[in-house]
C-alpha cells in the first residue's frame, strides 16, 4: 500500500523560464553588488557578474559534484569571501540577514509556474488519503524560499515533511536525503513513490533508497528504464501511484 508520495520542486512541481531564470540571477548579482558595498568593497557590475560565476564554480567543486549542499547562511558566506577573503564576517549581523534575503530572494519577484495539472494531482492525492512529502535539491534559492512559493500557490499545507538539501546538508541522489524524509513521516520504503523528471537524482536516487520511483517525463524527456512508472501528465499520478505491484529494487 502507498502512503507516501514524494514530489521533487523544480521542473516536477513548477516550472520556470529562461527569462525568469535571467532576471533571477539580475537581482542576485545586485544583491552581491550592494552587499559588498556595504563592506567597504566597491566592485563593478561585470566584477560582480564574475563574482556570481566563480562562487557557482566553487559551489559545485566543494559541494554539489559529492551531492552535498551547505547552508544558505554558509552559500552567502561562500559567495562574497569569492570577491575578498572575510568579507563576509565584517558585516554586521543585520546588514548581513538583509543581504541574505536579497541574495536567496529573487525567485519571489519573478516566480516560476506551477506545472501543467500539478495542484490537481496534489489535491486528489490528499483527498484520497496519501500523505505528501517534497524531496529536492536547491542551488541559489533555498527552502525556505521554496516554502513561500508553494505558499503562494495555495499548495504548502498540503506537504509534509518537506527536505531540501540546503536544510538537510545532501542531495539527490544520495539515499540519506530521502531516508531522513522517510523517516519523517514514519513510512517503509515501499510504502514510498518518489516523483521526479531527473533520471539520477530522482529515480536512481529514490530507488536506491529502496523506494519506488516515478519518472516525469513532460517536454519530450526520455523515459527512464530503471522508473516504475512513467508519468507523461501529472494528472495521471492519482491513479497510476496505486497500480505499483512490486517494490522497487534498493541500489
């Protein structure tokens, strides 16, 4: 029996646009800009442009190529010491949380949308009874971002437990992200179906967990061999979520 489902956040629950993700990205290097200011340090718009790009480089090299994730505290701290080692600790503890939510915030400016049938299928899946859970990965926006977005769309009572890895510290596919939300919401792995459009970080990764897992496939993805199910049209998920037969094979 299924009393678990899981859904990953970007482009499973919502999707965004490359001009959304280029307006996105604007503001955070304003952000970085103003913040460095703030701290005696005065870079151009293009320095800080490079700033955005090498603190992206380091954040893959040190944390997210061995699928781990640091705090949106500690991304900040990583960011600016980019531009001037210990810049970051000679701002004071309020300009610092004002950069912070200048930094992690743009998303709310320029949202991204919802999923074609996304709300549906979380609101049937409640009403029959399955409890409803987000695993994901974050990169410059955190969870607590993603909260306020899923807020805004009316969607956020319907999750719980909610694991994004700049909270939890690792990332898809790592099993331990979705061991820690399985054992959240106090549910076997079996028990378990993951949704996700990423053929490692979601179905390898839910596998691996010993869970089954659910391949969205919108926008012409290929279908993954190793999902249990291939979910074309999230409206589909309702139904096809309980017709899971064998339990998925833990790697």
């Amino acid at each position: 029996m299924i009393r678990l489902v899981t859904f990953d956040f970007w482009d499973t629950l919502v999707t965004d646009s490359p001009v959304n993700l280029r307006a996105q990205q604007a503001l955070r290097i304003l952000a970085i800009r103003q913040t460095l200011r703030e701290a005696g340090e005065v870079v151009s718009e293009v320095e800080a442009e490079e700033i955005h790009e090498r603190s992206g480089v380091l954040l893959a090299e040190r944390f997210w190529s061995v699928n781990r994730d640091p705090s949106r505290e500690e991304q900040l701290r990583l960011v600016l010491d980019t531009a001037r080692p210990g810049v970051a600790a000679r701002l004071a503890p309020s300009a610092f949380e004002a950069a912070l939510e200048a930094y992690t915030g743009p998303v709310l400016a320029h949202p991204p949308e919802l999923s074609p049938n996304a709300a549906r299928a979380v609101r049937e899946l409640a009403a029959r009874g399955v409890r409803l859970g987000i695993v994901s990965n974050t990169g410059r926006t955190p969870g607590i971002v993603l909260r306020r977005v899923l807020e805004r769309f009316g969607l956020l009572e319907y999750f719980d437990p909610i694991s994004y890895s700049d909270e939890v510290g690792v990332r898809k596919p790592a099993a331990e992200i979705f061991q820690v939300t399985l054992a959240r919401a106090g549910v076997a792995p079996e028990e378990a179906v993951h949704v996700g459009d990423n053929p490692d970080a979601d179905v390898v990764g839910a596998r691996g967990a010993g869970m089954r897992a659910a391949h969205y496939t919108a926008g012409f993805r290929r279908a993954a061999a190793q999902a249990d199910l291939i979910i074309p049209d999230l409206s589909m998920l309702p139904d096809e979520v309980f017709r899971v037969a064998s339990p998925a094979a833990g790697g």
